[in-house]
C-alpha cells in the first residue's frame, strides 16, 4: 500500500488531495456526490469578519478552457460560520481548512481570533489575493510590505497551522513568498485567480457586473505550474499547488514542480466528483512508477 | 433530494425544427432519480472545442413507463448545438435533478411558457393533470414554427397559443392572449425575462399566486460557486441553481 | 463602405488587423493562403543585431487552448533581414514592422539604426518581453527604469514610428506603458506571451527544452483584454491589442476595450487564413451596427 | 509547391485494428492538390475538447482515379481518436500539402517502416514502382495485429516482415531482418526514432544512401512557428515541417 500521507504546518492530510476555497461551499454541497471523509482536506469558502453580500449578478462567465468569476466574498461571517455551519460540519473526518478575507489588518485578525478556538479547524487560509472585492486583500498580496503586514499581525495571535493564498497578479510571486515565509507563514498556497475581463460585443458591456473578474480552469494551468516551481525553489516551507488541476495528471504535475499538496477548484464544477478520482489516478501512478511514498514525487521533475 | 452524476443513453433524438431538438435519454443504470417538475440537469458537453462547463437544462418531462426523462434542447451556442447533433446512442452525462422545482398546487394552474421556456411546464402539467386539477397552457412564440410539442401538451391542458406575427393562435405577446383575462388560481410561468415580469405584473395586479423560473449564468448547478444569485426579498442573495429556479415572485425583486 | 483605416505614431494602416511577431515568419510563409497586401501590417519576427541559433529543441508543447513555446528569438540577424529578406517583402501594399530583440541596450539602438534607412519599413516593435532568452528583453520589460533605458536610448537615433511590445508578466502594466510614453514610444503592444512551463508526468521532465516558455492562445485572452483596458485606460498613445484572438469577435473585444489595432498571432497555425475573416469580421460587424468609422469601436466598451 | 486549406469529405473511415483506421478523403471542390510521397498534411479536429492546434499526419497513399487521399491515423490521443471516431461523410479541413517529401531514385529502393510510420512508405512505393524501379518493404512492428496495408504494399514490391514476438515474418527488430544483408541502392525510412537511428547507423556502415522522415512536436507545419527545429550540418536549426520532414542522413547530428 503506498504513503499518500503529506504534513502542512502542524496538520496530518491522509492524501495531498484538497479543494480550493469558493468552488468547494462548505463541504456539505458535494456531499451527495463523494465520501468528504475520503479527501485531504478542504478549504471552506472565503469567510469574512462580518456577513458580505457580494457582487452583483452577472458574476460569470465562461472562457476559453476557463471562466470568469466576481463572487466578492458573498458570505454570512465568521459567527455564523461557527455558530451554524463549523457544527454541521466538524465531525467530517478530513482537515477542515477556513479561508480568511479581510479588507484591513484588524478584520483578519479579529477573524483568525474567532476561529483559533475550534478544536476541529486546524488551519487557516489567508487570502491576500481576492481579486474581486475592493478592499478583498489583493492590495495586501502584490507587494512584500503588504503581505508581511497581514502575516506578522495574524502570526501574534494564532498559533495554529497558517496557509497564505499567494496572488498571481505579481512580477515576482517568489519575493512575496520569501516575506510571507519570513513573517511566519507555515505554508503558502497558488495560485488565486488571474485578473481578467470579457466583454460582450454585441451589447457591447462586460460579462461581469464590476467589469474584471478572476480567472480559474485549465486555461491558466502552464503560469500556475510555472509559479509554483518557482515558489517551491524559494521557499523552504511546503508550497500547495492549484491553478486549472482537472485531473490526476495534472495533480502529479503540480507535485514534480514542488507542490507538497494540491486543491482542485473549478473542475469540482465540471465533475463534482473529480477529486476522489484524482486520490485514485496518484495511487495508481506511484504503483506504476514503483514509488512508495507520496513524498518521492513532490519536486521530482528531472532536468 | 438525493443528487446523482449518471450517464444517460440518447435513446431518440428528435428534430423537431433546424433550431430544437427533443433528446429522450434513459439512464445506463436502468435507475431513474426521482425528479419534480422545474427541476433541471446539468449536461457535460464532449465533443466541442469551445464549452468548458456544463450546460444547465431543465428536465422536459418524465416518461416513467419508458424510464425516460426528455429534454428540448435549442441550438443557442457551441454547447447546445453539439447536444443536437448527438446521435441515437450516444451518451450524456447529467448531473440530475438540480434546483427546487414548481410547487404542485390544487385548483385551476395556467402555465406560461415562451420559446425555449415551455420545457418545464410540459412535465408540470403532466403532474398537476395526475393530481386531478385543472391546467391551461398560454405558450407564445415567434412565429408557428416556434410552437413546440403541441400534441403532448394537449394531453395534459387546454392550450391556448399566441405568436408575434399571428402565424398560429391570437396574434401578440402571451400577456395579450384572450385568456389571460379569464379566472384561474395560479400561474406559473417560464420563459425569457421580458415576458415573466410582464405576466408578474399582470399576476400582481390580478393577485394571483405567481412562480416564474429563472435562468442566470450559472457554473457548478450545485450552489456552491455563488454565480448565479439572484436578490430576494428576504434573503437577499440566493443561488438560483439552488434555492431556485422556481420563485414566487413575492420574493423577487422585479 | 465603412472606414477601417487606423494610425498608429506617423503609420497608416488600411485596416487595423495585424499580425504578431514569431507567428507569421516574413509573411511569405503565408502567401499560398492570403493576400498580403490586405493585412493592416504584420511584424516580422524577433531581429536581434547577430545571428542567433535559438534554444534546443523541443519548443513547444500544446496546452489547454493554447500552447507554450520557447524558440529563443531564432534568426539570421538584421543585417541577413536587410540584404536578403527586405528585398523580397518590401514591395507587398502593407505595413512591415519589424520586431527588434536585444540582449543589451546598444543592441537594440544599433538594429534600429540599421533599420531606420529602409524605405518600406516605416515602425519598429520593441520586444522588451521576450521570456524564452536570459537576456532577451524581458528583464527590461519588468521594470519602469529597465523599459525607460531602453526607449529613451532608441528615440534618441529613430525618429520613425516606435512600438514598444509589453510584458504581461508583472504586477502593474499600466505603470510600465506610462514609463514606455513619457519615454518616447509612439504606441505599446500587449500582451506578449505569459511565462508558464509543463512537465510530462511519465517521463517527469519538462516538456521544452528550457523548462519555462511563453504561454499563447485563446487561453489567455481574458487576462490580455483587461490590461489592454488598464493600458488604454492609462496612456494616450494607441494601444495595440493582442493575446489569444482566434476570430472577429475577439478583434473587436480588445478594440472595445481600448485597442487602436489588433494582432493575431497562434490563430495562425490553426487557419493560415485567419486574418482575412478577421477582417470581413469587423466589416460586417460595423455594418451590423451600423458604424461607419472603426475609431467609434476604439474603447467603446459601455459600463 | 502551392499549398491549399481545403475541406475533405471522408468517403470511407476503414477500422484496421482497436487503434488504427484508415481514412480515405476526397476533397469538396473535387480538386486534389499536387503531392509528393512523404509529404504530410495539417488535420483540424474541430470535436475534441483538448484539442487546439493541427495534428500532423502524413499522407498514406493518393489514388488519382478515385480522387481520394488517405490517411493512416494511430489513435494515440484525443486529436487521433476523434479522427478515428469520425464517421463516413464527414469533412475534414486539411493544409495540404506540406514538407519536402523524399526523394525518388533510379534503382532498388529499401523502404522500412515501423508501426504508424509505415504510412507514407505506401504512397512512395507506389510511385517509385510506376518510375520502374525495383521496390522491397521491410516492414516491422511489435505483432501481427500491428503489421498493416500488407494487401496494399503488397502490390508495389517485395514484402519483407518482422515482429517483436515472431507472429509474423522474422522474429526481432526490422534491423535484424536478413533483408538488411541483401544488396540494394536506397534506404528509405520512417518509423520510432530509435529505429531510424539504427537503421542510419546500418546505411552508413554499409555506405548505402538513406533518407529518414521525422516527427518533431510542431504548431503551424509551414515553418513559420520554428518550433520543429532540427539540428543540421549544414545549416543548423532548420524546421521539420518545411525543410523535412525528410532527410539524408548525412544532414543530420545523430
């Protein structure tokens, strides 16, 4: 039997296999679909201080091999969260990963505070990447001072795991990295989505209700994988990989350039199921390829 | 209700113009997920460059003797048009059944479809037909040739039909049809936008109990992206995959 | 008859359909399938001042909707480009442009040097982007200083039409085409391909010989509209808009967007024929509704 | 030569085996270009979700009288597969032709071919047969199933058969046949590049004339992407597509 097992920080996932915040809901969508005991983890969706509306309707489109999206962090708050949700949820046995928006430094921590006392939430995400909300913390992802800022300030008063979500929208996703290491992330997860746009020719107005969106899919895979080898040659903590995984394959890929863990985002939209058979697709190649132990993959691409 | 992804055979693909087809699918497993009339499916499309997700269809109707759940497809882009193409045998897999569905109410239902938007209201009047009550169809349409699956619709209701250019039935729009000034107790209606918020208006001003069915972009069918919200009344933003995408127009903000 | 003649700097284009540097070689390349001379202008490919051999194979690899590619500016020279391609082109009824690479700023401002004599070569492309050469450009495409050096040295010895083509691989791009105007470019064209890479997960190696590559295709359309919007929206030179445009439709979202003219680039492997359609495209869409003059399209997006 | 974008329709798509089908083209306007044997031509695969650039494939055989152009197509991937699945009366849009194709010689030509890389050995036996040469096949593949078109080959030259596991012709590689140690003017080959490299090593020892065709990954196969890029002796980098895809291999690096 091979070793799926991976370390994140202080956290065990039985497989590397985890699902990205926002296209995953709180678990309980999918549950018709896959045993949820059965994944790494999954990261439940972006969680803010208080409840968030979101953006206006239109909020997708499709493109090629992709899609926009411009949900804005439509959430109830981190109360309800754990008031209504983290009780429906916790006895689900996989690493239930909560994703932290904030619009400034005291509304993450405030958040991380609120959540550090759940036994069952052992880690958290910190987004610093939304693309899609104003103040949705990708002002604090696309410069070193900005992401060390919301690190340092979250690292004073949460001790347990803390995974920061890197934004691609960067010229140097490997300095960021670098600062959010040294500021005392545990881990670092990319990429977030890609700014982007469509615009309808006809009517002549953007697909989006607030005009750019975030990119995700198959589409912006290559940049993502570029990314994360990257990262994973900067840093020293473990990186998780995602960006456009719609396959076992694709997973593999992630882990030879790096990547000590992976979420499958969009394509849970495609097939609802997908992530069960991508656990199956990496115990089927690491026997094909007589590999033992999941860790003989992470950075193994060959020069 | 107990949601599946399931491969369905194309047991009959059925032209019915150069725009719309009926596909009759029957699931490979012989098993039939139970389903309420409103609901839709989500197809995953193959064989196409350019479709990435899958295509949301409202389920048509339900032939539970045939074990088959039919959709009516219209050729409204790379994905759909694919679906039409798909010949006898070919295999769909569907997420199914998605969404809350029509209410099932006793009393006399007059069901508005438009284009495309009629689908639905086929296996709803099947069912409200087998609960005893009474049931009208008002289907409008471009022109004759748009005026689709008549024949099944009679079996179910009185039909009463509009086209903008008086090709078949009273000519106008639906909300200008003779017999939306008779009595009914509900209406339930499908069809593009335009013409749900007119017949809303009309419902509000008669007082009589509205659903209409929504069609926003969506992407996951599963109320998990947050897409295609809608604003409420009382909940403010809703997944229309999910808490819809049938709602009484009392919570809608037209 | 509607007016499809756009100018970018002092260069007339009868049309603003283009085509992108590396994807059309000299344009005889296509001769067979389209009429030249019906183009708006194509580039020529990446000259550099010596001849260079380009990177090892293998260069490319497919990718969803689109591919990468790492050819590493293969060419015979400028001076190869002038005694015997020019002699072959320059009588086609089009813009030639050529598209200059160096690794160092005295190599950029002496092929423009060579350049600037030729009757029938009225632009150049500044390549300040190229991600597949160490010293291809794309160190100077990254920064605002890097992308002044360059610009300021080549205005000093050109006074034709310069565009300088933009990297997307960076934080703030709007940021940069203003550095490029206040230096002296007569335009900016964007997007050049986005740095990405893939590994063959059985063999685990990467798939190019240079492990990372430059991403094109439909793929990566939607980043590349909203940066031309961010750069048209920042600068009062003409933008000229490219990434990913596979037909019309496409043409005519970077222009409502903010492009002045487009070019097209991997669509030409696909349909050699490509540009032409383009062209009735845009044609019959102005017809359609009902514009006589292309310049109304030029950022016409509605909000 | 003059290089077209035509759409063909496929008369005929004969399964050979599970992963081989021939199909034979004709094209719309009924006008077939000029070809030579090892040429190729740029297939578009319009159904396939992950297809986005041509497939390159070579031509397998043209037969004049029937105005019909053949394709050998391994399924090896979604673009090939879903040119295997792709039923009679389809249109398939193809660049045509492209590549240098080889060379045609007086005298008695060697052609060997290994698995899919037999395709255009075909074509150019036939054509060296009808110039009156002297024509042998020495064909090889890992087992008989895979050995294909014999009926056809057949008909232009001798046949000459290997197989890894001995079920058909001589047991081993095509570079052990005892054909290797007969006397012949020309090689010719296409097929893995491993094969073709031992089978250079061999012309070379022998001091025979040898020709390989190559199969290097490329986007446009009109030489304008420089993606192909062979290394040659005399003249470094030189596209595949354009400069190949056939070689002497005094010309290249191995």
């Amino acid at each position: 039997m091979v070793n799926l097992n991976v370390k994140i920080g202080n956290i065990e996932l039985k497989n590397p296999v985890m699902t990205a915040s926002g296209t995953f809901g709180y678990g309980e969508e999918y549950a018709d679909f896959i045993d949820l005991s059965q994944l790494g983890g999954f990261i439940v969706k972006g969680t803010t201080l208080h409840h968030r509306e979101g953006n206006p309707y239109p909020r997708m489109v499709e493109t090629p091999s992709g899609m926009l999206n411009a949900v804005g962090l439509q959430n109830h708050g981190v109360d309800y969260f754990i008031n209504t949700i983290y009780p429906r949820i916790k006895d689900i046995d996989s690493q239930i990963i909560v994703n932290v928006s904030g619009s400034n430094v005291s509304d993450y921590v405030e958040v991380c505070e609120k959540l550090a006392p759940l036994e069952k939430i052992n880690a958290v995400e910190i987004n610093i990447s939304c693309p899609n909300v104003k103040q949705g913390g990708m002002a604090f992802g696309t410069t070193c001072s900005g992401a060390e800022s919301v690190v340092k300030a979250i690292r004073k008063c949460y001790n347990k795991t803390m995974i920061v979500k890197l934004s691609p929208n960067v010229t140097d996703i490997a300095e960021i990295a670098k600062a959010v290491e040294a500021s005392g992330a545990d881990s670092v997860s990319l990429t977030n989505t890609f700014l982007g746009m469509a615009i309808n020719t006809e009517t002549r107005k953007p697909y989006l209700s607030t005009i750019t969106g975030g990119l995700s899919g198959a589409c912006i895979r290559p940049i993502a994988v570029r990314m994360v080898w990257q990262v994973a040659n900067a840093v020293s903590i473990p990186v998780i990989g995602l960006g456009g995984i719609m396959n076992g394959r694709d997973a593999i890929e992630f882990m030879l350039a790096g990547a000590t863990a992976i979420q499958v985002g969009t394509a849970n939209f495609i097939d609802p199921a997908i992530t069960i058979k991508i656990i199956e697709y990496i115990q089927d190649y690491m026997v094909r390829h007589g590999i033992e132990d999941i860790k003989e993959i992470i950075g193994g691409m060959q020069l | 209700m107990k949601k599946y992804i399931k491969d369905f055979e194309i047991k009959e693909n059925i032209s019915l113009t150069a725009q719309y087809s009926v596909l009759k699918l029957s699931p490979i497993d012989g098993q039939m997920p139970k389903t309420l009339p409103g609901q839709f499916v989500q197809v995953y499309v193959g064989n196409s460059r350019n479709t990435y997700l899958r295509r949301p269809i409202s389920i048509n109707y339900i032939d539970y003797d045939k074990n088959e759940l039919w959709l009516l497809i219209r050729d409204a882009g790379e994905g759909t048009n694919s679906m039409i193409k798909s010949p006898n045998g070919s295999i769909l897999n569907l997420i199914v059944p998605l969404g809350n569905g029509f209410s099932i109410n006793n009393g006399h239902s007059l069901l508005i479809g438009g284009g495309v938007g009629v689908a639905p209201l086929l296996y709803l009047g099947k069912v409200l037909k087998e609960r005893g009550n009474e049931v009208s169809f008002l289907l409008g349409a471009r022109s004759k040739c748009d005026l689709l699956l008549l024949d099944m619709f009679s079996q179910y209701g009185n039909l009463f039909l509009s086209t903008e250019d008086g090709s078949m039935g009273e000519k106008g729009l639906v909300t200008q049809n003779s017999v939306m000034q008779t009595d009914f107790d509900f209406i339930q209606c499908c069809g593009p936008k335009p013409m749900m918020m007119a017949v809303a208006n009309i419902a509000k001003e008669r007082n009589i109990e509205c659903e209409v069915s929504l069609e926003n972009m969506m992407a996951c069918g599963i109320g998990a992206c947050l897409c295609c919200v809608e604003d409420t009344a009382s909940s403010g933003n809703v997944c229309v995959c999910k808490e819809g995408p049938v709602f009484n127009i009392n919570e809608l903000k037209w």
